[in-house]
C-alpha cells in the first residue's frame, strides 16, 4: 500500500510538468549520436522552459533587481549565454575566444556589480537571440562529435559530458532564480 500511495504522490507531483511541458521520458534527439542526443534534449527543454518564463517581459522586468545583491533577469540570461558561448568554444572549436567573441560574449561570464551596470537597457528578445545564436552553434558542434569523445577525458578527472552536464545544470539552477525574481517583480 505504502508503494502506491508513494507512486500516486510522485504522479500528482510531476502532473503539471508532464501535461503544460508534454514531458514525462528523456529522449535522445534524432541527428545525434546517443548519450549526446540525450543532453540535447535536457539542454533544450531548459532553454525552452526559461525562454517561456521571460519572453513576454517588458524593460523594466528585464533590468528589475529586488535588492542591492540581486542580478536582472537579463542578467541571468547573458550569463547562460556566456557560458554557454565559453564552453562551446572551448571543447567544440578547442579553443579560447576571439576578441571578437570575448566582447559579445564574455561580459556576463562573472556576474558582479560591473555586469549589472552594463546590462541595462536591452529587450529580452536581444538575449533570447543572442541565446538562439549560440545554442545554433552548440548544436551543430554537437552533431559532428560521437559518445566516445562525449566520454573521453579533457584533463585527468573531466571529461566533455561533465562540462555539458554543468552547463545543462547551470541553466536549471538559473532558471530558479529567474522564477524567484518574476515571484519579486512589482505588480
């Protein structure tokens, strides 16, 4: 009896996931090889999920910060992706940033006090797009690797699919501190 009354409160708690996001199975996408296909469908649920909290904000949404300490939601948007950017560059391409991406993308890499002075102003549709440029490019790096170089090692102790696993994690850690500013916008 304990085991379907644990069952039943697992279901009536992944419900409103499974039925507003049409989830309830990772799957592996198509056009990648297993593992990968895999984290990109974990990478793009995220993306889908934060995309769907923030892309009806106004200005002000956007550059909001509940406190002296808080970040914007824009901020915490150009901060994925940079992150996002940095990795991809580095175990996709193999290599640092140009100046060029460093500029475009690198400014939310740390996020501090410079950052959010910078940060201002912006529509969210200007991060949301600079997001689906860089994942266009994650995506297509990821399509030309295979699970054996997902599972080889970078260094001694880190291997590619630990990186994308931060940066998958990285986003679902965001994305709660996305909904607790939208809960702390003025109404």
């Amino acid at each position: 009896m304990k085991s379907l009354k644990t069952k039943t409160s697992l279901l009536l708690l992944l419900l409103p996931m499974i039925l507003l996001n049409a989830q309830g199975e990772l799957k592996s996408v198509e056009g990648y090889s297993p593992k990968i296909g895999i984290m990109v469908y974990m990478l793009e649920d995220l993306k889908d999920r934060i995309t769907q909290q923030v892309k009806d904000l106004d200005q002000s949404q956007v550059d909001f910060l509940y406190d002296a300490d808080a970040n914007s939601i824009g901020s915490l948007i150009m901060h994925l992706v940079s992150t996002e950017s940095y990795y991809q560059t580095a175990t996709l391409k193999g290599r640092e940033w140009t100046e060029d991406e460093l500029t475009r993308f690198g400014v939310a890499g740390e996020l501090n006090e410079e950052v959010k002075s910078i940060l201002k102003g912006e529509p969210i549709r200007y991060y949301l797009d600079l997001w689906d440029e860089v994942r266009e490019k994650t995506l297509n790096g990821l399509k030309t690797k295979d699970d054996t170089w997902f599972s080889s090692n970078i260094e001694e102790g880190l291997n590619y699919h630990y990186i994308w696993y931060h940066v998958m994690e990285h986003s679902a850690n965001h994305m709660g501190q996305i909904a607790t500013i939208k809960n702390r916008l003025p109404k």
